[in-house]
C-alpha cells in the first residue's frame, strides 16, 4: 500500500511533458475575432454567444475533473465506514 503512488509517476510525467512541451496557441483567429467585435458594434448578440460559448468550453473540464473528485470522495468515505464498522464488530 505504500508504493501505491509509485504507479501515477508515467501518468505525472507525460502530463508535465504535454504541458510544457506544446507550443502556444491564440485562442481566435483574426477574422473571427473581426467579425465579433463589428457584430458587437453594430448591435448584434453573435459576440456575446461566442464569448458564453467559450465559457462553456472552459468550465466543461472542470466539472468533470469535480464530478470524478465527488464520486471518488462518497466512495472513499463509503470505505471508510465499511471498515470502521468491521472493527467495532471484531
């Protein structure tokens, strides 16, 4: 059980590589960045629904990275519960 995190370095490792290895990337390109800033100016919402779009992509990893820390969390206290009851029993 002490060595049980030894398994997460590969994982830890192509992680750090990933993230430090990839080259920057702008986030709109010219025209589209143009095209929602004119609509914007001219009254349009096309601006708004790319900037909540956007929103959406970035909050969609987040709740799912919590959903599993949620779900690990019951689990694990679940497992807890187990083993404290089998100790009273013995």
């Amino acid at each position: 059980m002490k060595n049980n995190w030894l398994r997460f370095i590969p994982l830890f490792a192509l992680t750090l590589m990933l993230t430090f290895s990839s080259t920057p990337a702008n986030a709109q390109c010219p025209m589209c960045r143009m095209s929602a800033e004119t609509n914007l100016k001219n009254g349009g919402s096309a601006g708004r629904g790319l900037n909540a779009g956007i929103l959406y992509m970035l909050a969609t990893p987040y709740l799912i990275v919590g959903g599993l820390a949620f779900v690990w969390w019951r689990n694990r206290r679940k497992e807890e519960e187990e083993e404290k009851e089998e100790a009273l029993m013995v």
